[in-house]
C-alpha cells in the first residue's frame, strides 16, 4: 500500500469572485500494489547479515480536488476530479539485517537505504459534477485516461527501509515473511515539466512536490550458494 507526501502544493487556476477552490486531499494507505524482486542474502557468523534485494514495486496513490462556481438564482455547478496515479520502480536496496535468536526460527529487525529508477507512470483523471439548476449529479465522461505521465515524474528516486519479519530454515532452503515500510527522500516530481503537459492544464491539474511512501509484506525463500560437503549438500549455518 502507498500514498504520497506532499511538499508544496500548486494550482492552475485561481478563486475568483463566485468560485471555490478547496485543497488537495491525498488518500491514505488504501490502494493495493504489487512488487517481485531477488535477493542475494550474506550471513556473517554473529547475527548481523546484509541483503541486497533488487525489486520491481508498483505504487498506487491519488488525491482529489475539487471547483466551485456559483452564478445567478444561487445556481452553482461543482466538478470534483479524482485523480489516480500508478509509478512503476525498479528499487535496488540495501539493507542490514539483526536476528534476535541463533536457533532455526528467528525473529529480526532490519534497516537500510536504496535507489529507486522510474520504469513507467500513468495517471488517470475521473470527474464528478453536481448542477444545482438541473438538481442532479452526472458523471462526467473521460475521453481517456492520461497515458505515458513518466515526463511529469524525475527518474530516481532515494528510499529508507525499516522492517522486521521472521525466517524460518527448513532443511537446505530458508522461508520467510516480513513487513516493511519504505519513504522516499527526495522530491519526485518534475518540476521542469509541471505546467508542460496540455492534457493537464485541460483538467486543471498541476502535480504537487511530493515524496512517496509505503508499506509492504513479502514473502521469501532463499537457497544456500555454501555448503559444508558436496555430497551432503548441507549448507553451512552462520
């Protein structure tokens, strides 16, 4: 699950006399991603180990804003825009790991930082209207949602990891299951490119500094690459 963080709000249009324009407001912790990814894991012999986890993550997140402009008789029309964005990452982390048990189940605690490249970003706009004079709300039809938003986003991003999980070592190979949250460091939009996209000037939109957080659960199985006699193919506990 994601959500991001904003830094410095921008807008396209201003309130004018007879019109309302109300704050961004960003989701929380509510749109599921997915991520796959490998880990090269070095276990020394105390309970410190590193792993470097190279993952593809998907992050989900959105705002809504929202417009007023009231005329004559009271009448007013109000258009609310829900915007939804999808990054794509490949993140490249490191991180340091500590086992509290030296035993086959072990519980740990871990830390680390990483770099993040942007692989792919789409963003889609759904608009809602209400028109008082007519006293109904209608939905207003997208002509297609914005595809190819990777110009709007920087291409890396810096991340650091805090976690825990526990792993289990079941004959020659470990199973494991962790949470994790991760936060970007830096801001990743595009500030260059905020005002350059047509598409978003039509819907009123300017993306907002932001940086991007998230929370993860992962499950794991990982193969020893040591062992202590070929023929018994018996890997070697740290």
């Amino acid at each position: 699950m994601s959500k991001a963080l904003p830094l410095k709000s921008y807008a396209i249009v201003e309130p004018i006399t007879g019109g309302f324009l109300s704050e961004k407001k960003y989701e929380g912790f509510r749109r599921l991603g997915v991520q796959a990814g490998a880990r090269v894991d070095f276990n020394f012999y105390t309970n410190f180990s590193i792993s470097f986890q190279p993952t593809y993550t998907n992050f989900k997140f959105g705002y809504t804003s929202e417009y007023q402009w009231q005329g004559q008789d009271n009448n007013f029309l109000n258009l609310k825009y829900n915007h939804r964005l999808v990054l794509n990452y490949l993140e490249m982390p490191l991180i340091a790991r500590f086992d509290f048990l030296r035993q086959q189940f072990k519980p740990y605690a871990q830390i680390g930082i990483g770099y993040g490249l942007l692989m792919k970003a789409d963003k889609y706009i759904e608009i809602e209207s209400f028109d008082q004079a007519s006293g109904a709300s209608n939905p207003i039809q997208n002509d297609s949602p914005i595809i190819g938003a990777k110009d709007l986003f920087i291409n890396s991003q810096f991340l650091w990891y805090l976690g825990g999980g526990i792993s289990y070592d079941a004959g020659n190979i470990r199973l494991g299951a962790e949470l994790n949250y991760k936060q970007g460091l830096n801001n990743i939009t595009n500030k260059q490119n905020r005002y350059a996209d047509q598409r978003m000037i039509g819907m009123l939109d300017a993306l907002d500094d932001m940086t991007l957080q998230n929370i993860s659960m992962e499950f794991y199985c990982v193969f020893p690459m040591k062992f202590l006699q070929t023929s018994s193919f018996r890997r070697v506990k740290p």
